[in-house]
C-alpha cells in the first residue's frame, strides 16, 4: 500500500515558488486561497471585488515571496498582505469612512452574543455596518489586530480606532437584538 502525503512541505513549496516554479505557486495558491478570499471578504461586500483583491494579494505574495523571512507563519504573512490590498482596494473606491467624534466607553455593552446566529446572517450583519465602523471591527474583533496597528494601517488615530469598535459593536448588538426580536415574533 502506497502511502500519499496529505500535505506538502511548505517551505520546499515556497524555495522552489521563489524560483518561479509554476506548479509549486499553484499549489500554494491553492492552498491558501479560500482561507484568503474569506479574509478579503471580511472588509468587501462583494464576492467578486473581494476575488479581485484577494488575486492582487498573490500577485504581491509571489513578488514578494523573497522577502518573507520564516518569521512567524505563512499563512500570517500572506493574511496580512491580503488585509492590506483589501484596504487599498477599498481606498480606491473611496468606500472608507471615518466618524470622528468623540465617545464614552460604557461597560453596558456586552461583548458576548447570547443567540444562535448562523455565520452568513452574522457576515450580513457586517456587511451592513458603516465602511469605517466594519473595517476597524474586523480588524480588530476578527483578525487581531490592536488599536495602534489599526491606526497606523488606516491612517487615523487610535481613538478613531476605539470610537469605531465601540460604535460597531454598539450599532451590531441593535442589529441582532432587533433580528431576535423579530425571528421570536416580539415586533
């Protein structure tokens, strides 16, 4: 019985993709894409838009691909190149937004969501948050980032950042609230 190895070695897929070997970058392609393409569309409503970046993203990742220095993982390297051409290409649209007033953080708000949501309607969800208000939710809520990075990424400050967390979670919790209360029948 043959034995067939369920997953490459990375890092003799990424030398031989610096050596523009076509099958090794299709191959990393491969597997990174989907997880890439989710990123992309965690900022871009559009699925097709968000195809656009994530391809653009690669394109950068093979260019690039000499420079990454095994620092941390993979994957994290492209993440981070996916989130930053998913900003360019939102810049370039001028879909970001940015409120800049000034507010209170308050305890009330509950950082946990009591309800059986199904990640598609959560997605909608963000999908349907202001440009400024979902950008800095994801990056901060889902891909980790802190509120200097944010800053720095976005171009704005940190208290930008922190007003744009708290009014998206804030303006999120409305939302599902809203959403229980309709599917239980209370409106």
């Amino acid at each position: 019985m043959k034995v067939i190895q369920l997953h490459k070695n990375e890092t003799v897929l990424i030398k031989k993709a610096i050596k523009n070997n076509r099958e090794a970058q299709h191959v990393l392609f491969e597997l990174h894409a989907p997880k890439m393409l989710s990123i992309c569309r965690y900022y871009i409503k559009d699925v097709q838009h968000a195809e656009e970046a994530m391809l653009n993203g690669f394109f950068k990742v093979f260019k690039y691909l000499k420079n990454y220095k095994a620092e941390g993982s993979f994957e994290g390297w492209i993440r981070r190149i996916m989130v930053r051409e998913s900003i360019s290409f939102l810049r370039q649209q001028k879909h970001i937004e940015f409120s800049v007033e000034k507010i209170e953080e308050s305890n009330d708000f509950s950082n946990q969501i009591n309800t059986e949501i199904e990640v598609a309607e959560i997605q909608k969800l963000i999908d349907g948050l202001p440009e400024g208000y979902k950008m800095v939710f994801v990056m901060y809520a889902i891909e980790g980032y802190k509120h200097a990075e944010i800053a720095e990424l976005l171009q704005i400050t940190e208290g930008t950042s922190k007003s744009q967390l708290f009014k998206a979670r804030k303006l999120l919790q409305e939302l599902i609230n809203k959403q229980n209360n309709t599917s239980y029948g209370s409106n």
